[in-house]
C-alpha cells in the first residue's frame, strides 16, 4: 500500500509539471484478494455469458 501511494503522489507530481492542476484529493484504495478474486469470477461470467449469446445468435442465424 505504502508503494501504491508513492506511485500516486508521483503521479499527481507529473500531472502538476505537465500543467493539469490536482485540485481535489486521489482516492487509493486497497483491494483486497478476496475482492480480486470476485471480480475476476463476475469478468469470467460476463465472457462466458457474451460466449453464449454470440454462439446462439450465429446459430440462430444460420438455421432457417
């Protein structure tokens, strides 16, 4: 976490040299491996959903 921030003040510190003002505070949140894990199960879902519906619709069209 304490590198993730360094990264971020370092972040906001270009952002200022290239003239884009920081003017409200960065949100750095932790995500947590459990979180991780979930999302990567709801991404799964989603392709494998976005499969499905591709499959059908081509065999959809393909039949009379």
């Amino acid at each position: 976490m304490a590198e993730a921030c360094k990264e971020l003040l370092w972040l906001r510190q270009l952002l200022e040299d290239f003239g884009i003002p920081q003017t409200k505070a960065t949100t750095c949140l932790k995500i947590t491996r459990d979180a991780f894990a979930s999302s990567n199960q709801i991404a799964s879902m989603i392709e494998r959903k976005r499969e499905i519906s591709s499959a059908e619709g081509f065999a959809g069209k393909k039949s009379p």
